[in-house]
C-alpha cells in the first residue's frame, strides 16, 4: 500500500517566503507580494508573508518596512518560519551555498538564476531529491515565457525532438536595434542594460554564455539527460557586423542569436544530443525572424504534439517576476496541501554530438580575384569535402569581386575544413564571413 503524505498546515498558518537580492527581479517580486497578499492568500489557501528580504546594503530607500530588511541573507534562510527562499542574487557562488542551505533543510527554493543551475544542476538537484525539497526555475529561461512548466509537465507523456529559441533578450534587442535602424552595438547595449534586461556583466548576453546556460536547460528538460553549460557550443554577436545585417536583408533573412537543442543519430544510427548556441541567418519566413527586441520565443518540436511555439518577454525586472511569482504559487500550495513539483529527469542521458559532426547549412562570403578558374577552383574544395553548393553568386568583378556560396546541409567539421583549404588556394581567396543559415530544410 503507498502512503500519501498531507500537510497538517491550517489556514491560519502563514507561508513564509524569504527573498534575496532586491534589484531589477526582486524588487518587482516583492512588489507583487505585497500589493497581490490577498490574491495569493487565496490562491495558495493561507497567506503568503514576507519574512525578510536580504539585500546588500540597507540604507537604501527602497518603500519596504525597514524591519524586513537584511544584509544576513544566511541567517534568513536559516530561519524557522521561512518555508520558501526566492533566491534573485544572481552570480554563482552565494547563491549556490544559500540554495544548498535552503534545500538541504528540506525548504522549497525558486531561483531565476540560469548560470547557477546550468553549472551546477546535479549538485542542487539532488540536494533537492534527498530532502524531497521543491526546485522552481520558470523565471530562469525566456523570462515571463511558460517554457520549462511546458516542458517538464505538459510535455511529459510526449518526445520532444527539438526546441529552437531566441532566449537572450539583451542580443535580440541589440540585433533588432542594429537591423531596423542601423544603431550601433555599444549604444544599443547601454540601452539594454538601461531596461534592466542586460545581466551585472553585460558580457554574458553578447558572448552567448547566458543563452548555452539556458539551452543546457532546456535540453536537460527536452532530453531528460543532464546537460550543463560545458556541454553547448557557444558563439555570441560581438562580431556580428552591421554588414552582415545588410547581407542578410538581401538575402530576405535577418540575424538571430538562437540556441538549438536537438536529437541526432551518429553514423550507426544511436541518438546523440546536439546543443549550441550562435547567430545565424534565419529567413524573414521564420516564426523566429519576427522576434524583435527584447522578446523572446522558443520553438518546440514534439512527436505527437507537433510544433508548440512559446513568445513574449524574456528579460525585464516584472516579467521575470512574473515567472518567479508563478513557481512560489506552486511551491506555497504545495507547502499547504502537501505533496511536491516535479524533480530532476535525467533517465536517458543521452551523449551529446561533437559540434564537429553538427548539420547545419551555411552562407560563405568570400573577396575573391575575377579570373578564368578562379570559380571552379572554389567549388572544387567544397565538393572535396562533400560540401554540397545550393547557391553561388557573384558580385563586382576583377580584383576583389565578392562570391558568395550557400551550401545545403554540411557537416561543421566538413566545412571548417574547407574555410582553411580555401585559405590555402594558389589564387587570392579571402573569407570574410561564414554565417550559419537556420530555418530551412535542405
Ligand atoms: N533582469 C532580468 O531580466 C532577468 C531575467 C531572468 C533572470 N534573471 C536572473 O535573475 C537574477 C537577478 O537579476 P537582476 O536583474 O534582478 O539582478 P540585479 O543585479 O538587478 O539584482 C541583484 C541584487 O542582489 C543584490 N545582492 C548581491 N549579492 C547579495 C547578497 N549576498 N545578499 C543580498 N543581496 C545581494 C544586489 O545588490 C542587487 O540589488 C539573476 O540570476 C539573473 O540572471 C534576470
Ligand atoms: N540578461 C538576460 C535576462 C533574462 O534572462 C537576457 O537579456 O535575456
Ligand atoms: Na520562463
């Protein structure tokens, strides 16, 4: 016979919440919880009561009783009556000993904190197995989007083969800047810092390390298989230059940071898992081309669900609170009535592919010199390599005529190989760019 566990709690019994950190997320999750206390005391079935918020220096007038506050975020997690810590710090290593702390007394953490748990899934997920503590971390992937509830829960009785996402709203708003109006890169991302969507260090967004977090995320949740920040390959856009942008909009496509996370064979047919992050052309057709400034939109594809697509803000102090509110409704309920969320899945583990081996279709943009065998010459080193042309064209003429070359689906090693061959040629051939073109099927 199994036994179910209820919680002896009444009504009367508060929830406490702890919070720590009160910048641009905190400050909007506390604002809810103070101005929805009614709201939530009735969605939760007890109220829902703040008993402190760490912060890192209490001067600051920041509208909350003085009382609430502290700069001892350890000794609020400790305390008896927190039931809930919302960790919203950021950075790794405070928040990873809090969370710790907090979930090896069996209290349920929300975190919003992407970089922690892509480094450090397996260690706070089974912190959170032994004690049966719950995890929530909506808020850490495309913001106020459902996107890890639709794949953990919704998606469970389903076989995801792919999910394909803007999830960095800081390059998105910097690429939609650079490509509608011609902005620059530095003045677009003061900007987005500006807006609060940028992260303490801005160069987590443009580097890509902010999305590879939130892919291992979502290919841990996708592929049931534990996948960590290690295991994506990473590009960001600090070298995407305003002529890019221009060859892409005469190419009817525009430049995305997207992070891809799908199933594929190797040679003997096995399923390996393949996670990554770049920019890349995507055509004006794709759902995703449309995505624009500081928005976000995950794709998911599913074996019987078919094309799922998920969009709206991904970064920004109130729709990440948002997400964050969402996950301490569960947590609070759960505190209440007994019984807990969903934990870590990782049953498959599934080995991820080499970026080598990597399909993917690409845009070679070369300065070449305008002469008899000049053309055939290049042709011949992507064909030595089994690097199928679909497009050639040329551009000016003599020396320093532009040829550009859109392959069909080609390995990455394959193609690395033939950018350094090219270099090689007796004749002058120059690559000025290799873009990866997404979103088409050959
Ligand atoms: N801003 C967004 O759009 C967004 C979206 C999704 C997820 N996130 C994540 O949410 C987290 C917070 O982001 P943010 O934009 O609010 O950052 P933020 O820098 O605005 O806020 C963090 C706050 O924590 C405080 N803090 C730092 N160390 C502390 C400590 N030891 N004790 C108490 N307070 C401390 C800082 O002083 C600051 O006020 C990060 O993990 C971030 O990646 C942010
Ligand atoms: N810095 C992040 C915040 C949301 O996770 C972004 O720009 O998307
Ligand atoms: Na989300």
């Amino acid at each position: 016979m199994t036994s179910t566990s209820y919680s002896s709690r009444t009504g009367d019994q508060p929830i406490g919440v702890a919070v720590l950190g009160m910048g641009n997320v905190g400050t909007e999750v506390v604002r809810i919880l103070r101005d929805r206390a009614d709201d939530l005391k009735a969605r939760v079935g007890a109220p829902v009561v703040i008993r402190g918020i760490a912060v890192r220096r209490i001067e600051i007038d920041r509208g909350v009783p003085e009382e609430l506050l502290t700069t001892d975020a350890d000794a609020l997690v400790a305390r008896d009556d927190v039931d809930i810590v919302v960790e919203v710090i950021g950075g790794i290593e405070k928040p990873r000993s809090l969370i710790l702390a907090a979930l090896n007394s069996g209290k349920s953490v929300v975190t919003a904190n992407k970089a922690l748990l892509a480094d450090y899934t397996g260690e706070i997920a089974e912190a959170a197995e032994r004690t049966r503590a719950d995890l929530y971390f909506e808020a850490a992937v495309a913001g106020a989007i459902p996107v890890v509830r639709p794949l953990m829960q919704s998606l469970a009785g389903d076989k995801v083969n792919r999910v394909v996402g803007i999830v960095n709203g800081t390059t998105n708003f910097i690429l939609s800047a650079m490509a509608a109006t011609g902005a620059g890169y530095e003045e677009s991302l003061a900007e987005a810092s500006r807006l609060g969507y940028a992260e303490a260090d801005p160069t987590a967004d443009v580097e890509g390390y902010d999305a590879a977090a939130k892919a291992a995320i979502l290919a841990s949740l996708a592929f049931h298989t534990r996948v960590t920040a290690a295991d994506v390959y990473r590009e960001g856009i600090s070298n995407v230059t305003a002529e890019d942008l221009a060859t892409a909009k005469a190419l009817d496509c525009t430049v995305k940071l997207l992070a891809l996370c799908e199933r594929v064979s190797d040679e003997d047919g096995k399923e390996r898992i393949s996670v990554r992050v770049y920019p890349a052309l995507l055509p004006l057709s794709h759902p995703l081309a449309r995505v624009d400034g500081a928005f976000n939109a995950v794709v998911v594809e599913a074996e019987a669900a078919g094309r799922l697509m998920f969009y709206g803000q991904g970064a920004g102090g109130a729709p990440t609170a948002s997400a964050v509110m969402g996950d301490l409704v569960m947590a609070a309920r759960n505190k209440f009535y007994g019984g807990r969320g969903p934990g870590e899945s990782t049953y498959a583990k599934l080995p991820i592919a080499p970026m080598g081996d990597t399909p993917t279709r690409y845009h070679v943009n070369m300065e070449v010199a305008d002469r008899p065998g000049v053309l055939s010459g290049v042709a011949a080193e992507f064909s030595k390599r089994g690097v199928s042309i679909s497009t050639v064209r040329q551009e000016g003429a003599g020396e320093g005529a532009r040829l550009v070359v859109v392959t069909h689906i080609a390995a990455e090693s394959a193609l690395a190989e033939t950018v350094a061959a090219l270099a090689e040629l007796e004749f002058e051939v120059i690559v000025k760019s290799v873009l990866r073109l997404e979103g088409t099927e050959e």
